[in-house]
C-alpha cells in the first residue's frame, strides 16, 4: 500500500480551504514530507495491530485482522507518534 504525494496534497489542501477563505499555497516538498509521514503511521499501526490480533489468537489457523485490534493499539501508537 502507498499514499501518492498528490492524494496527500489533495488532501491537505481541502482542509486548508476549509480553515480559512484563501487557502495557502503548499509546496510539493511539504506534501511529499506528509505523504512519507503518513505512510510510516500507517505502516506501524498495520504492524501492531497484527500483532495484537496474533496475541489474542486462540489458534493458528485464525489470520484474520479487524478493527478492533487496530482500536486496542491506536492509544499507544498516538502517543508514540
């Protein structure tokens, strides 16, 4: 999974316009600087919710993520992040 720079400024740029009546200009540099943050939290919060969902296994066979083990690691990973 990858965010593209453009999603991410697309992104940034309708909140902005929601802030304030005239939008700021926002540099490429600033949207790839996002994308690349974003991309790195959401890796890491697939990670650990993975392995939160392997911690309450109650076998092997069950591979199977959902929100709730991303809901059981999302405090910690705010406040890592």
């Amino acid at each position: 999974m990858s965010l593209t720079v453009s999603t991410v400024k697309q992104l940034l740029e309708r909140r902005c316009a929601d802030l304030s009546e005239t939008p700021p200009k926002m540099p490429n540099s600033v949207a790839e600087s996002c994308a690349d943050f974003l991309q790195a939290f959401l890796n890491e919060a697939i990670l650990r919710a993975a392995a939160q969902a392997r911690a309450e296994a109650e076998d092997d066979s069950t591979n199977s993520l959902s929100s709730t083990h991303l809901e059981r690691v999302l405090p910690q990973l705010m406040l890592d992040f």
